[in-house]
C-alpha cells in the first residue's frame, strides 16, 4: 500500500515538473529603443565590379529584392521611426514609419506608414518554424542569446551578435547583419564573398538614442515639483523665525 502511495505522489510530482518545465527555461528578453527614434541607416560601400562578379549582371535587381529599391545606390540612405510597440501571449510587434532609400532630405511624411514587425517571445515550449528575416533591424536583448533562439538551420545561423545567411542558390557569398549589443539595433548589414572581401554594406548613421523617455520627463517633473515645495516650506519657515 505504502509503495502504491509513493509511486502515485512520485508519479504527482513529475506531472508538476513537466508542466513547469516551459517556464522553467523561458529567457526574459527586454528592449532598448524609444518611442519616436529615428534611425538611419546609410549604404557606404557598393563594390559593382565584385557584385558583378559573386551576382552577374542583374546585381541591382538582386540587391533591390533584398534590401528594397535604391539599395543598389552609394550615399543613399533609409530611415525607421519607432512609433509602437505591443503584444500578446507569444509575440511583440514593433510597428515603424519609414522613409524609402533616397539620396534627398527625408520628408515630413513616411513613405510606409505603421509597418510592423513581429518577434517571437520563446516563452514556454514553443516551436520556432522560421527563420530571422532581412527586415528584422533590430534585436531584443541579450543579442546573442536572443538569436540563438531562432533554430539556426544549415543555411543561417548566429556568431557573437551576427546573423548571417548563407545563400542556398549561391554558395559564394554571405549576407551579415551585426547588431549593436547595447541597444540591440542593426549597425550593419554587409555582403561578403568566399574570400571575405566586402562586396556591399550600408551602416547606421544616427538615430536618437540620447532623448529622455515619456516616463523619464513625468519623473523629472515630479523631482521638480518635489524641489519646488520643499524650497517654498524652507522659504516659509524662515520668513516665520525671522
């Protein structure tokens, strides 16, 4: 009787430890970016003959597919303003306007309006059936432990803050997007060839990183005001001594 009564609060307690086992081992990840940043990022080298080498003679078309139209130009720049962030059990949504590629000042008003990008959580046993995409220019934090969630596949994979593709139709170059560590945003994305020559890259040029929060100017007030009352109290028991 005893050892039925043991196997059966045995038998109870590794049902628990399985069903605690998702949220045993789910990674807490956390973000970096503001609401209302602009970042912009800047195509600084464009290698035609060495593109035209690795890609043929539609290289710009091959690039325009990747990146979007006016990629394929040197000096020309593309611009994201962070404006929303949301979510729900499994996933945030980061939503953006954006400025296209262009070699002009940006203008007032987006080019894409609200274009929204999903990541996944990894909270819980959730299996992961994509891979990261060329659109994801930003990272939650920890960077590297956050894209060694996404099941690294025989043609895509993470190193040290990296995430690299290795083209399936062709074998001789790479696709390397490098993201800042600290804030988790895209610092570069570079294409490089099998002999790990440069052939195309565009880089971050600016974003404002240095603005203060919504939450941080309704502290700052709330300190001011603090400051403010204590003044006038100390201000008032003089006047009363004196």
């Amino acid at each position: 009787m005893k050892s039925k009564l043991y196997m059966k609060i045995l038998g109870f307690i590794l049902f628990v430890l399985l069903l605690n086992v998702p949220y045993t081992f789910a990674q807490t990840y956390s973000w970096n970016i503001n609401i209302g940043e602009e970042f912009i990022w800047k195509v600084d080298l464009v290698n035609q003959d060495a593109l035209n080498t690795t890609f043929g003679v539609n290289w710009e078309d091959d690039l325009k597919e990747k990146f979007g139209d006016g990629c394929q130009n040197l000096n020309y720049q593309r611009k994201y303003k962070f404006i929303n962030i949301s979510s729900d059990t499994y996933n945030w949504y980061l939503d953006f306007d954006i400025w296209n590629w262009s070699n002009s000042n940006f203008g007032l008003s987006a080019d894409i309006l609200e274009y929204r990008l999903s990541y996944q959580k990894f909270e819980g046993m959730i299996i992961f059936l994509g891979p990261w995409y060329s659109g994801a220019y930003f990272s939650a934090l920890d960077v590297d432990d956050y894209l060694d969630e996404y099941s690294a596949d025989e043609n895509s994979y993470n190193l040290n803050n990296q995430w690299i593709y290795n083209e399936t139709d062709l074998t001789e170059y790479l696709i390397i997007y490098t993201f800042n560590i600290n804030s988790g945003v895209l610092s570069k994305a570079e294409i490089k060839d099998d002999s790990d020559t440069v052939l195309y890259r565009f880089s971050i040029q600016t974003n404002t990183n240095g603005q203060i929060p919504f939450t941080n100017y309704f502290l700052i007030f709330t300190l001011s005001t603090i400051v403010l009352i204590g003044a006038l109290i100390t201000k008032k028991i003089k006047i009363k001594s004196t």
